[in-house]
C-alpha cells in the first residue's frame, strides 16, 4: 500500500467549559490562543508548523469531537477516502473548514470521529514572534515547559487488535506494540504510528457500551527537563500530577499525565525512539515486564481507567488492566444470574 498518512494533524475535543479549559491551556500549560468562530477556539503550540493544533468547542462532558490526520498528497486523500468507503464505512466531503481544505471526514467503526485532509493553512508569525531560526515557525514560548507540538492521541475501543487491524488495513497505519494481560492472551493496549515515531495514536481496551471513547491527548518537548520544569509550573499553579513522572517500555518516551478543568486527561513526552524499520512486527508485551513504566516498579492509579466522556463499565490503561476489569473480562459469567 502507498503511505496514506503522514501525521496527525489537529484534535478537537469538548468541554463543559470552554472558557476554564482555554485559560488552563493558555497560562498555565504555555500554548496560544490562535483564532476563535462559532464557540471554538483554536489554540498552537509554539512548534506547530500548522495555524493550530488543539480546539477546544462546547460540549456537555470531555469528549472527543474529532481527530484530523494529514496525508501525504491530494492523491494520497482521494485513495485514503476510497479505502475507507471499500472497507465499509461511509464518510463525506466537505470543502474544508477554518485553517484546512477540502476534508474527508467520517466516523470509524468504533464511534471515533476523524478527519483525512491534505491542504492546511501553514503558520506564519507575527513579526514581533518571528524566530531567528529558519526552520522554525515562531519564537520558542517563553513559558517554561511549554509544549513545542501535538504528540499523539489515545483512544478505548472494545476491540484493540480488531481497531489496529482496520486502521492499519485501511489507511497504512504501522501497527508497533501491544500489551496482553499476563494472566490470559487478551490485549488491553496496542501502539498504531503514521511515521517514524514509536506511536501517534494508541487504544486501550473498553468495556463500557459507550463508542467513540478518549483516554487522553499528548504533547511534546524536547528534553526530559523541559517535562520535569513543566510538572513544577503546573503543580506550583494547583495542577497536581496524576501520574508520572516516568518512562514507558512501549515507546521508551518520558511521560508525565494531569487533567486539564473538563477532567480530560493531558499526557507530556520527551525522548523515545525513533522506528525506520519498514517490515517491524509488533512485539507482544506483558505488563509485569514493563510494557508502561520501564523501571517496574510503580503502579498506575486506578483514575487512570477513566476515560471520556464517562461511561459505565472498564477502560484499561497502558499499564493493563484492573483487578475488577481483570474479573469482567476473565470471567463474565462469575456474577450469579450472568451467562
């Protein structure tokens, strides 16, 4: 298959709250306020090449509205879209939207919203934020510990390896890595990337009824520092860590998680490896050896299982899966009056 995808583009998500949510963003996490139309507001990162990155749009409860991926050429978006209508999926085009082109947009087989789009608006810096360095697109943030880009987004699925295999089938995502409970050959997580990073987009396992699920949203900076710096700014400005900082064995990156007013959950990276390897298998991995945090020797906390907007039932996390998912999904006939 020809590479469809080149890297995700920009997420929406909703809040209850658009105007807590956009200040979090804004003064205590370092991004920028790019543009606001119809009750969204579009917010970057000082290394996003694009107009923005991150939008933030009104809604009852954190969830995801849509995920936008760019690919590689307009030929690249016509063959992704036929791709997607041959696997079954019906989608629609539109004629772009604030900082994009003409969009294919539809929603996968497990409720998520996406959005394929080759055309995009690139950012251009107000000379007063215009960088000395060529290849950058403005000044790096004054904010200390401020993201230079969007990393990845992980979503929960009712079927991790049936979701890798449609998105990789479908538009020629890599799939990289997968966690399996060590007590059964049931897969909680899995990895999918569009290019040399270790992942841009992850899945865990859900068992709630409710499709279209996210776990979290990721950021990047470049040094291991940088994330350290940014856990200090926010836990000094009453944002406490959920969970981190630490390495993940899948991927390698450093990692640091909180929660931005909606609940909705951030993720912050640095380091990880970089994956050339054009016929890579996705290794199998167990949570006792280490498959989210490399040094094993830390639990992830049970809020970590949330994932948006709320339902009723399991979501697993990178690390496995709970004591009570563990008893849904390795017995579901253990309740009397089930089965």
């Amino acid at each position: 298959m020809e590479k469809l995808l080149a890297h995700i583009c920009h997420i929406e998500i909703t809040s209850p709250d658009v105007e807590a949510s956009v200040a979090f963003y804004v003064q205590k996490f370092g991004l920028r306020e790019a543009h606001r139309a119809d009750g969204r507001v579009y917010l970057r990162c000082w290394g996003d090449y694009n107009t923005y990155s991150l939008v933030i749009a009104p809604g009852a409860e954190p969830s995801l509205n849509r995920m936008a991926w760019r690919t590689t050429s307009v030929e690249a978006l016509e063959a992704a879209a036929a791709r997607v209508e041959g696997a079954g999926v019906s989608g629609q085009w539109s004629e772009g939207g604030h900082g994009y082109g003409r969009a294919y947009e539809f929603t996968g087989p497990w409720g998520h919203p996406m959005r394929l789009v080759y055309d995009v608006e690139k950012h251009v810096a107000e000379p007063e934020l215009a960088s000395i360095y060529p290849d950058r697109p403005e000044k790096r943030s004054a904010h200390a510990g401020a993201p230079r880009f969007l990393d990845h987004v992980t979503v929960a699925a009712s079927d991790v390896r049936a979701f890798m295999k449609w998105y990789s089938d479908t538009l020629g995502y890599r799939m990289m890595a997968f966690t399996d409970l060590d007590e059964a050959p049931i897969t909680v997580f899995g990895v999918l990337t569009t290019n040399e990073k270790s992942h841009d987009l992850g899945v865990v396992l859900d068992t709630s009824e409710r499709g279209g699920r996210i776990n979290h949203i990721a950021f990047w900076v470049d040094t291991y520092q940088e994330l350290l710096v940014s856990a200090d700014v926010l836990m000094e400005r009453s944002t406490p860590m959920e969970y981190g900082p630490s390495i993940h064995g899948i991927g390698e990156q450093n990692f640091l998680y909180f929660r931005e007013p909606s609940t909705m959950r951030i993720e912050l990276n640095s380091g990880g490896y970089r994956n050339y390897v054009p016929d890579w298998t996705a290794h199998d991995w167990k949570p006792s050896e280490g498959s989210n945090n490399l040094y094993r020797n830390g639990a992830m906390p049970m809020s970590m299982t949330e994932s948006f907007p709320h339902a009723d039932g399991f979501t697993a996390t990178e690390e496995g899966a709970s004591d009570a998912m563990k008893a849904e999904i390795l017995n579901p006939y253990a309740q009397h009056g089930r089965g």
